[in-house]
C-alpha cells in the first residue's frame, strides 16, 4: 500500500532541527486535519503550542473565536468532509528567545502546499487567515488592507485577521469587521455547511 499525502505529512521531520533549537526544543508533530471534497477550506499560519499538545487545529480561544465567525459548532468545524484545515506550516514553528511565536517555516509550504491543494480539489470557499497565508494565496502585504478589500475577493475567498486575542485592538478599530464582513461570512459558510 503506498502511503498517502496525510501519511506522508505526519511522517515529515524537515524542520526537527530548526525545532529543537528554538526555545521549545520541541520534536515536530504535523496536525493534518483535511479530506478531499470538503467545501470549506481554512488556511491558517501554523498550530500553537496548544494545538501541537492536542494534535487537532484550533483548540485553544482563536478557535473559539473563528468558529464564532464562521457561525459553526465544534462538531460542524472538526467535521474533515466539510471543513479542511490546512495551515501554511503543520507544525509548531516554537517561541523565540522573547516567548514570541515563530513564523511558518516557509520550506512547509514549499515542500506540502501543491500536493495538499491537488488532494483537496477546488473548495467552494476559502478563508485565508492572517498575513502568511495572504501573502501565499492572494501576494499581499498588508492584512489591514487585505481584509478591508475582501469584497474584491468574496464569495470564494475571505480574507481574514488571525483571531488571537492579540488582534482584540485591531477589532476594536476596524469595527466594520464584525458588522460588514461576519454577517456576509457566516452566510456564505451557512450555504455550504
């Protein structure tokens, strides 16, 4: 039996060394989390801490607060025929020697990103979350300006701040967020799901 993409992903040991040097020193544990055909497809950064412990994406208050975006429950957002999760990096990249988290390595992408997409076929809707994922999907810079022209991608395609809670200032300031964006979100995700 040949092994799949999801086996060969959870197999990938690319970055156990730029792992174990950062202030972690933590192995690499890839969380896949997609299936072919699922309508909806989220792309985030790379798993936290949390998510590294747990092995499923999202268990920690940013899942929280996306699923609230998204209007779905727990068993909706973790169903992988509907919903495919695929971060721009599988692992936990670490913290810095400040207790900053790491970028994505971009060699995950480089080495997983076509494969995944060509395993998922074409989703009805994709939600890029946060600057990593925009900069690979759309080429852009700015999330504040990505974000604020998501109509120039809708309905296939929102862009989106990441949902720390670290972003609860950029919430606040860009209040257009919650009453433009989410209501037409949610619909669009409603439809699908």
């Amino acid at each position: 039996m040949s092994a799949t993409i999801h086996d060969e992903i959870r197999a990938c040991r690319i970055c156990a060394q730029r792992f174990r040097a950062s202030q972690t020193h933590h192995e690499p544990r890839p969380v896949v989390w997609f299936e072919r055909g699922a309508k909806v497809l989220i792309v985030g950064q790379a798993p936290g801490l949390r998510v590294h412990e747990t092995g499923r994406p999202f268990t920690d208050r940013s899942g929280d607060r996306l699923r609230d975006w998204m209007g779905l429950d727990e068993a909706t957002f973790y169903d992988r025929a509907r919903i495919a999760i695929v971060p721009m990096a599988f692992c936990f990249p670490g913290y810095d020697a400040k207790g900053a988290d790491l970028p994505p390595p971009a060699i995950c992408a480089q080495t997983w990103r076509a494969g995944v997409m060509a395993e998922l076929g074409t989703p009805d809707l994709t939600l890029l979350v946060g600057g990593a994922a925009q900069r690979w999907h759309l080429g852009t810079r700015n999330v504040t300006a990505t974000v604020a022209g998501w109509r120039d991608h809708a309905p296939r395609v929102f862009p989106l701040p990441h949902p720390s809670w670290r972003n609860t200032g950029w919430l606040k300031r860009n209040a257009w967020f919650e009453t433009d964006l989410i209501p037409a979100l949610r619909a669009k995700v409603k439809e699908l799901t």
